[in-house]
C-alpha cells in the first residue's frame, strides 16, 4: 500500500526522545537505505548481515572522525514499527552530537520525517489499523490510568475488532444482495433477510453504546472543569485547599476575600478535575472589584462541566431548596454539599436534611469525609467503573463516524421493513460500510492521512 502514495519510499530519520540535554537520545530511522546509510557511519561491521532485532555497539564516524559512541538497534522489515527496515541509534544527549548525527544522515539521502510519519507508514503499510495509530498519540498524551487504559485498549485491537467484525459480516450480506441483482430475472434471495434484520439490530446496540461512550471517552481525554459556588465565607477557598492538600487559595473570615477564580488541577481515581474557586455570591456589594469577581463566579458556573454548590450547614433549609430548584431548572448538573459540620452538628446537620437524598456532609476545615465528596464526584462522571476490556470512543473523528453508521443501520432496518428492492438495500449498505471504513482507515484518502497525523509529534 505504501507504494502507491508519491513520496513514501525514501528513508526518515528523526529525534525520537525530547529535544533538549539528556544522558541519551535516541534517534530513530526508517526505510530501504537505513541500513546502507548506517553502513557508511558505523564501519564496525556490516549491519545488513546481522539478524534483525540485535544490538550492536560501535563508533559513528565521518571518515576517520569520530561523531560518537552509539548503541544501534536492529529491526528488519517487515518485522518492526514501520514495516519497512528500522534502525534506532542510542546517542549521548547532547543537542550538538544529536544534530550532527542527524545531519550526517540527511547528507547521505535521509530525509528529516514530518509529524507522524513513523506510525502513518506503520499504517500504511498494514502494521495497524488507522483507530490504532491515533490512539498512539492518546497514548503519548495520556496522564491518568484512565486514559492510559482506553488508549492501551485501543492499541490492542480491542475497538478495531468490534468494527472489523461488523464490517465483515455487512460485507458478506452486500456480496449476497449485489449477487441477486445478477439473477434479477429470476427473482431469487440469496441473502438471509431475517438474518440481516437481526444483525442490523445487534449493530445497532453496538454502535449506540459506543456512541454515548463517547460522553465519558471526552471526560477521560480532557479531564472535568467543576466549579465551586456559594455564597460568600461558605468555605470554597477551605475546600480547595483541603481537596488539593496544599494551601493554594487564601482563607479568610472576611466575606469576600476571593476576588477572581484559581483553577487548579487534581486527579480523582484516574480522572482529571480542574477545580475552579470561584468568587463569593451575594447579590449586593459596593466593592467594584468584588463585583467584577461575582461575574467572573456566574460566567464560570455557565462554563463548567459540573459544579459543587457549597453552603454552611447552618444556612436556612428552604433557601437550599430554591437553590436547588434553580439550578435543576437551568439544567446544570451539580453536587449539593453542606459544609461546616464541625460548627453545626454532624448529626443535627443531618437530621435537618434527612428527606434530600444525595445530600454531601462535610468540614473543610477539618477534612471530614472529603472522601466521600471525592467518590460522588468520580460517580457523576464516570457512571460505573472503567475496566481494562472496556472500549470507550475517545476520538471525536471516530464519533462523528459512529454517528453515521447508527443512521445507516436504521435506514437499513426501515429499508427491511418495507420490504425494498436489492438495489437500494445494496446502497444504504454501502453507506454504513463507507463510514466503518473511515474509521479503521479502508476508506481514506492521502490529505485526509497528512491531517490526522500531523498531530504527532516528530519521531513518532
């Protein structure tokens, strides 16, 4: 496959590690002259003779100069990252060594890879599926055990199965109805209908699951912004502090005291939280500042993905409930968490809010059940726990995708409901495959492949 896109038959070279000083670098290159290349600077011994997957040790040289003392791994095609012949150089670190180590390569035909390329010729040539290749650059990104695990699940196969199984046995149906249109005169079904429907109907409760995990794969992808709301010395400031550990935002008895938002972030059970304390709400101030600062509260609770709505555990019972009622009404998903109840009385407290159902008890101050605080928050993100085996669409390409295929199936579906000829069958299954294909890379074309990888870094 690689052949037939201009321009893929030559040898890369790039930094693979980050650039900067280190105790090594690795520099990694691909294609048909990365041995014949790495022969002209490691005279050692002849690397296209050696068994591939081997280390060898040895000088570059540039003639009789030395460039540096390198640790060269072998990897012959079709058996490495690319599927083409890989060579990966263990360098020192130093920027200077590193670039001229490089340059020694590019004056002898490399060429410096674009974004992406290493894992775009992986693609290409039939290494991976393109739903795994961008879950590479997941992978890369990721920086919590959530995400870490979707992208490993991704990697693996575990997606491209569930769609490749799919798009096999529409296939096979296509190939069954696309042979009736050949006995059309003689008015024959090769394809199982109710076999069809009932596929059509599996897919579809495949595909609709995949599509709402997608709510989740973006909470896991990019974290959750919750702000924190209430009224002024509700203790927000104290809560932030408390649930980040450390004193980030200053506490004070003074109403008022925070005047704009702090963000900070904290990881929950693999889930990033970007925390927002937010100005102290209350309806009449004739500090301009504060004021600005109660803008800034309400435009953040807007914004975010959930908020915390902190009150003291005092505070009267029916103006919670307003509150409430409100924030239901503005459909804004919430946490209500009365605070304080080292002041009020945890049982009294709880007395008080005996018939609200989900309500969260705590003391900021005093660290009280913040844990319990922590696992409602994961709950009302997560919705159950994320296992290994799970496949969660994180991707917003492949959403958009699923989307499509969700629709073509329900047109397949009504078209078997109304009895519809072959041909027009054959066509709304054609859609759905189209789509499948897009995702796992069928289905593309070479300026759709520059976009997606030149995400990538350079090197990988």
């Amino acid at each position: 496959m690689l052949g037939k896109i201009s321009g893929w038959d030559d040898t890369i070279i790039a930094l693979a590690t980050p650039p900067g000083v280190g105790a090594i670098g690795v520099i990694r290159i691909s294609g048909k002259q990365a041995f014949a290349i790495t022969n002209q600077l490691f005279p050692s011994r002849d690397l296209e003779k050696q068994p591939t997957h081997t280390i060898h040790v040895g000088f570059l040289k540039e003639e009789d100069a030395i460039i540096d003392e390198v640790v060269v791994s072998l990897f012959k095609g079709p058996s490495s990252y690319t599927g083409e012949d890989v060579i990966e150089l263990g360098c020192h670190g130093s920027r200077y060594i590193l670039n001229k180590v490089i340059n020694a390569y590019t004056q002898r035909g490399a060429r410096i890879a674009k974004p992406g390329e290493f894992t775009q010729r992986a693609f290409l040539n039939g290494k991976m599926d393109l739903a795994q290749a961008e879950a590479v650059v997941d992978l890369i990104a990721s920086n919590t055990e959530a995400s870490l695990k979707t992208a490993l699940h991704t990697i693996r196969g575990g997606f491209s199965t569930i769609l490749g199984s799919l798009r096999e046995q529409l296939l096979q149906f296509s190939a069954l109805i696309e042979l009736e249109l050949d006995f059309a005169q003689e008015d024959v079904e090769f394809a199982d209908r109710p076999a069809l429907y009932a596929l059509v109907n599996q897919s579809l409760v495949v595909t609709q699951n995949l599509v709402q995990s997608f709510r989740l794969g973006n909470v896991i992808k990019n974290g959750v912004s919750i702000a924190i709301i209430g009224k002024p010395n509700a203790g927000k400031s104290t809560l932030l502090n408390a649930l980040l550990q450390e004193e980030r935002a200053i506490v004070s008895e003074i109403p008022g005291t925070t005047r704009d938002t702090i963000e900070e972030i904290i990881n929950i059970d693999g889930i990033l939280f970007r925390l927002i304390d937010t100005a102290g709400i209350r309806e009449h101030t004739s500090d301009l500042i504060e004021k600005e600062g109660v803008g800034k509260s309400i435009a953040k609770m807007k914004q975010a993905d959930m908020i915390i709505y902190l009150f003291d555990a005092q505070e009267d019972k029916e103006e919670i409930r307003k509150i409430a009622a409100d924030l239901d009404q503005q459909q804004i998903k919430y946490l209500l968490v009365a605070n304080k109840i080292d002041q009020a009385g945890e049982q009294v407290t709880r007395e008080k809010f005996s018939d609200w159902a989900g309500m969260i008890f705590i003391s900021a101050r005093n660290r009280d059940h913040l844990e319990v605080l922590k696992e409602r928050m994961v709950d009302q993100v997560m919705e159950g726990s994320l296992r290994a085996e799970d496949t969660i669409v994180t991707n917003a390409r492949h959403y958009h995708a699923l989307k499509e295929v969700a629709s073509s199936l329900e047109q397949i579906r009504e078209g078997l409901d109304n009895r519809i000829t072959g041909d027009l069958l054959s066509l709304d299954i054609r859609k759905c495959l189209h789509y499948l294909g897009e995702i796992t890379g069928e289905i593309t074309n070479e300026d759709q492949l520059d976009y997606i990888f030149s995400k990538f870094c350079i090197g990988k």
